[in-house]
C-alpha cells in the first residue's frame, strides 16, 4: 500500500485541522519571507552555491576567508602583547586600581593573592613595521609587515563555551549561524564540486576541551549552509565513496531519481530542507572525485612542502590542514576554518604554550607567505586569535620559570591579513598589565562586522528572520567596521 495515501487514510478531522493549520501558515510566512530560502536546487541553476540576489552590497576586496582559531584562549602577554615593566612587579599583588572589582572565574576566586606573573619569554620588533612578537612564534616575525596586529580586541563571555560561541556566532546563546555559514548563505562559493565551508579539527599532543558542532553549524539557516568537517583520519568525509558494486553511473542515476520525488516533496510542503538534501547528495557526487584530488600532495614543490614543516603531509596536523587550506581557497572554496585546541593553559604555561607554538608557527607563517606568493593574500583575509585572552596574575603556584593564567576577556590580541587589510600596522594598546583597554577597543562584533566589510557585506543589512527580529551575526545592536585597519 502507498505509506502517503494509508497516512491520509488514518488521519482523523482533529488531526488533519491541527497540521493543516501549522503548514499552511509556515508555507505563507515562507511566501511573505520571499524566495531566498526556497531557490531551485543548484541541479537546475547549475551552481552548486549561488549567492543570494544583491551581494555582495559593495565590490569586495577579499573573496575568501580563513580562520585560524585558537581554542582555549593564547595568553595575549606571552605571545603579542610585551610588558616589560611587569619585570619589576614579580610576585606582587596586582593593583586594586587595575583590576577595579571585576570579574573573576571562580577558578581563582578563591585565592588570597593575585600575584603577577610577568612573561619568561623574549620579545623583538619585528620587520620595517616595528610590531613587537615573542621568541615563541619566531617564523611569525617575519610575516609582521603583512599583518594587522590588534592588541585590543574584547568580549562577553568569561567561560570557554559561550566565548567560543560568541567569536563564531556573534551571540553566546547556541543556536546562531556561524561565521562562515552566514558567508556561504549570502556570498556562496565559486566552487562547483566542493563544499562552500569547510573546516579542520587537528589533533593536538595533549588532551583539551571538546570542540562543539555549532561552531561551524548554520543555526537557524538551512542546514545546507553547515561547515563541511574534513576528517583527519580515513575517509576525509564519511560516506561519499561509493559502497562495494556500486558504480558511479548506478549512484548518478539513483541521484537523479532521488532528486525528482524530492523535488515533488518541496513543491507539495515548502520545506527548504528538502532543497538540502537535494544539494547535499549532488555534493557528495561531486567530492567523490574532488576530495581525493584535492588531498593528493604529490604536485606539490618540495619547496612547498618544507616551507609548512615537517608535519606537512602527516594527514590530521595543523601543519598538513593549512596546506589543504590553501588548496581548498586555490578551487573557490568561501571559507575554510581551521580550530586549534590546547591552548587553556591554567598551569605549566610556559611548556605547554611553546608546545602549542611549535604545531602552528611554521605552518601559519607558510599560509601566509604561500598565499602571497600565488597572488591569493590580496583577496583572501585570514584571521588569527583565540576567544578570550589570559591574566596577567598567576593562577596556582608561581615561579619564574613556570606560572599558569585564567580567563581574561577584557583584552587579547588578534591578527587579521589579506584582503581590505591595511597590513603593517598596530591598532590599540593596553595597560602596563595587559589588563584594561586603553585605546581603540574592538569588539568582536566590530571585527566580524570588518570581516563581512571586506567580504563586500554590510553588516546592517544582512539579516535573516528568525524568531521575531531580523537577526545579524553582528548581533541587534549597531556594530560597525574598525575603519582604522581598512587598507
């Protein structure tokens, strides 16, 4: 029997009235919501990503973008942000006057003594801009005359998972659209065979916090518009080959099948998430070739290979996921993510952050200077940071060669290149602790409402309706881009 009509069959007049009611007012709020969402499978337009109509708003300076997020918080004082008087305030309680009654984690709540801890490690200026770096990431000094280093970025959140989902979602609230889920909904790709978003997960050499899905989710978008996880292990994403005595003639017609009856499923219900299976089968067609092209290193240069480490081929590395990065941007991709765990150092700081260091220096320094030698920085933007920064004061048992750091989100540095950038330059300071703000403050939504500047979007404007309000990665509140960095 037809399961549709013995459904049909089995319904009562209270159960018919009562679904009738909910899908017919969802197919007219779709209608007065416009066709954005319920666009012609990417089969019949022939692109697997189209943009939406009208972006970007301007003429963008950069088509792509990385993100190179640092899971964990790196401490802004070790790495980017040197405070050499801090050298004479070893083991001293931290002023009363800088911290000012803030907040605090209830990890050192308790302590009696906030000592400060001053950085073990070395700094230098860097190249003809002068922007001071620490020995630990010394092959990032030589890219300093590309980058923007902000010294002054801030957020909301005090704890790792709702600053991790405020730096990808504009909001610490699950349930948003991240970053490059809104880029893939509104720019598309000019990829044809590969996903719009995509990201890694390397491994790391000690354990660390889990990395939750809803950083690279698209919320309350179609589900279409989700980041594509490449694997770091086996299969770079589970279920595209083919199974045993299946060719792909038999899979393209199946496909084609497939993608007829659910088509009669969206003109009948109005479902967008139809439209996503459609184009998520079409998908996994397409990287049946694609992903193994694009994993195969073997025409890569020596040159090439060396210059991302020694880890470059070694599937699962951060050093390996930046060249597929580049490779991935090479072929359209819109945006490729790469988060990097480890880095919540409360204790052995100063081992556990040049161990970090080590994994992703090299290979980031070689994206950058990869992608300039292509021609590819002056329209890619790649961002650097973390989702809070770390305390000047000691957490636990301090000494000069070993101290830790707790969570501090009233400043942390970030860098950003590429595309729109004005490279070379230092935007915002901070005090003597590295503890308070004091000049030019950024805040997150300030510099994701930069990022869509660059990528052509004004964030004002780019909206999607959900739940009430026109919703924005930059939140309902005006967030506007740092002019100062733009080029």
């Amino acid at each position: 029997m037809n399961p549709a009509h013995e459904y049909h069959q089995l319904q009562n007049r209270r159960q018919f009235f009562q679904g009738a009611g909910l899908k017919m007012g969802g197919i007219a709020l779709a209608q007065l919501l416009g066709q954005r969402t319920l666009a012609a499978p990417a089969t019949t337009t022939g692109e697997m990503h189209p943009a939406l109509p009208g972006l970007p708003h301007f003429a963008p300076k950069a088509k792509n973008l990385i993100y190179l997020h640092m899971n964990g918080a790196p401490s802004q004082i070790d790495l980017f942000d040197h405070k050499p008087r801090l050298t004479n305030f070893f083991d001293k309680e931290l002023p009363n006057s800088i911290r000012n009654g803030q907040r605090i984690t209830t990890m050192t709540s308790g302590q009696k003594r906030f000592p400060v801890a001053p950085s073990k490690f070395a700094f230098e200026r860097c190249g003809k801009s002068g922007v001071e770096m620490s020995e630990l990431v010394p092959h990032m000094k030589g890219i300093a005359d590309d980058i923007t280093m902000i010294r002054s970025v801030h957020t909301d959140a005090i704890n790792h998972d709702p600053a991790c989902t405020f730096v990808m979602t504009g909001s610490e609230v699950p349930g948003k659209p991240s970053l490059g889920s809104w880029l893939s909904y509104g720019l598309g790709s000019e990829s044809q065979n590969l996903p719009a978003f995509a990201v890694f997960t390397p491994t790391v050499r000690k354990p660390s916090q889990a990395l939750f899905t809803r950083m690279w989710t698209s919320g309350f978008l179609p589900s279409k518009f989700d980041g594509v996880k490449l694997r770091s292990s086996g299969d770079p994403v589970l279920y595209v080959k083919n199974p045993p005595g299946v060719v792909p003639s038999d899979r393209r017609a199946m496909l084609n099948a497939l993608g007829k009856l659910n088509q009669k499923t969206f003109e009948r219900f109005g479902d967008p998430e139809t439209q996503t299976r459609i184009a998520q089968y079409e998908m996994a067609f397409r990287m049946q070739t694609s992903v193994p092209e694009l994993t195969d290193l073997g025409k890569e240069s020596k040159a090439t290979l060396e210059m991302y480490g020694p880890n470059a081929q070694k599937p699962g590395t951060f050093a390996h996921s930046a060249l597929l990065t580049r490779r991935l941007i090479e072929r359209g991709v819109r945006t490729v993510q790469i988060l990097h765990r480890g880095w919540d150092q409360h204790g052995s700081l100063p081992a556990d952050i040049k161990n970090q260091c080590m994994d992703v220096d090299q290979p980031t320094t070689a994206l950058i200077k990869d992608l300039k030698q292509r021609g590819m920085l002056d329209d890619t933007l790649v961002v650097f940071g973390g989702e809070f920064g770390r305390t000047v004061y000691c957490q636990g048992k301090l000494t000069r060669e070993n101290y830790g750091r707790d969570h501090h989100p009233r400043n942390f540095c970030m860098w950003i290149a590429g595309g729109g950038i004005q490279p070379g330059i230092t935007h915002g300071a901070t005090d003597d602790f590295s503890y308070n703000i004091t000049r030019d403050p950024v805040h997150l939504n300030e510099l994701n409402a930069t990022i869509l500047h660059c990528m052509g979007i004004d964030n004002s404007r780019f909206t999607f309706p959900f739940q009430g309000l026109d919703q924005r990665l930059t939140g309902v509140e005006e967030a506007h881009p740092v002019r100062a960095i733009l080029a």
